[in-house]
C-alpha cells in the first residue's frame, strides 16, 4: 500500500533504453499514455517490457505549465 493516490494501472506500451536513462510509455486506457523517465538500471530491475502490466504512480507538489500564447 501507497500513500500516494494518483496510481493508473496500464500496459507497456515502449521502452527506449540509453546508457543511463530509460523513457517509459504505459497506455492507461481511455486514450491516456504517460510518459516517465527513469534510471536504466530501474527499467531492468522492474522488468519492464512492452505488453506487460504497470503503474504509473505520481507524487508531485507542484506542476509548472508555461505557453507562448499567454496573454
């Protein structure tokens, strides 16, 4: 059990390995994909592959938004 409450169950959808980073894309459904970077040696460790199930779980305290068409 977690203490954070934003957890989306989904599926792999791709994991593009480099040397230390990996970008992992999981389909939540409804349309949804998140996208996390995270250590490689995370990615191994987790077994994440495509088509296999994950959470996406989020603890954030503050999301910064900025666009050119502010007015």
């Amino acid at each position: 059990m977690l203490s954070a409450r934003n957890q989306f169950a989904g599926t792999v959808v791709s994991v593009k390995s480099g040397a230390v980073m990996c970008e992992v894309v999981i389909d939540i459904g409804g349309g949804h994909r998140i996208v996390s970077l995270i250590s490689a040696s995370s990615a191994k460790r987790l077994k994440l592959r495509k088509g296999r199930p994950a959470t996406a779980i989020i603890k954030a305290t503050e999301v910064i938004i900025s666009s050119d068409g502010a007015s």
